[in-house]
C-alpha cells in the first residue's frame, strides 16, 4: 500500500516521507523495523521509555517513516 494511501482521511500535521512509498507494516517495537515499514514512534504500553527515543534505531533499520504523537 503507499503511503498516501494509508494517510487518506487522516490529519497530517507534516510530511517529509515521499507520498508514493510503499509501506508493507506498521510496528512499535524498533528492533523489528525494515524497509518497507512505518515505526510507530508511541508512548510505551508498560509505563516504559517512550518510542520517540528509539527513532533513529528504526530509520536506521530501514523504515520508511515514523508516526509519532
């Protein structure tokens, strides 16, 4: 799915990712970002570090984009 499709309808407050990539999965865990792949850069479920802080670890591994709060 590209990604603008996959952003249809939703608010987007800034984009920088090209509207035409590919996107094959949404993730909150870093260490399984890939390409092709969205991290979801979100509070931690466990009262833990928050996922903005393992943002850098994703694009690293090869993801697209980030969704962040």
């Amino acid at each position: 799915m590209k990604l603008k499709d996959l952003l249809e309808g939703v608010a987007v407050i800034e984009m920088t990712a090209d509207p035409e990539t590919e996107i094959n999965n949404i993730l909150r865990d870093s260490r399984l970002a890939h390409k092709g792949c969205v991290f979801a850069a979100l509070p931690a479920l466990t009262g833990g570090r928050h996922g903005i802080d393992y943002a850098q670890k994703a694009i690293q591994a090869g993801a697209e984009c980030l969704l962040c709060d």
